[in-house]
C-alpha cells in the first residue's frame, strides 16, 4: 500500500534540525494518517528502519495584520524515530 499523499511535508525548525543528529526526523502529514500508516510510508519511500511514530495536531494561533485578525492554519505533526545507522536526506 504505497499512498503518496500521507506524507506532505518536512517540517523545518531549529528543533527539529537539531533533532535529526539524534535520528528524530518531524513531517507534516495528512489529518487523517494513523501511526501505522505513516510508518510503513517511511518505511517504503525513504527505505530505512521506523522504531516510534509520536503524532500530534497543531493549534491554530491568533495573528493580526493591522486591524483584522485571523487565525493560522492547522496540521497534524508526526515525530519519527529512526533505528540506529538510518538517516534521510531532505
């Protein structure tokens, strides 16, 4: 079962850029992606060993231009770890 669209995304921060030394990689993926699925989609599209999936959902902040206020997008984050010796390259 090869979905490409579980997968949207790395996320790049100064933490997660840190974290990948230590074999912790985050991506953005769809809101309807279970642990299991995003695994075997590592697995598969970057070829290395999964050992722990985290998933969390975003909050939406609040964020003003001038006067008008609105809110900023949500998506669900998954925390992959990998097994050791594995890396990907982004």
């Amino acid at each position: 079962m090869h979905n490409p669209d579980i997968i949207l995304g790395p996320v790049i921060t100064e933490k997660s850029m840190s974290e990948q030394q230590n074999g912790v990689y985050t991506f953005k993926v769809a809101k309807t992606a279970t642990k299991t699925q995003i695994k075997s989609e590592i697995e598969n599209h970057f070829g290395v060993k999964v050992l722990n999936v985290r998933t969390l959902n975003t909050k939406a902040k609040d964020r003003r231009v001038g006067k008008y206020t609105g809110k900023t997008k949500t998506y669900k984050k998954a925390i992959v770890t990998l097994a050791e010796g594995s890396t990907i390259e982004m």
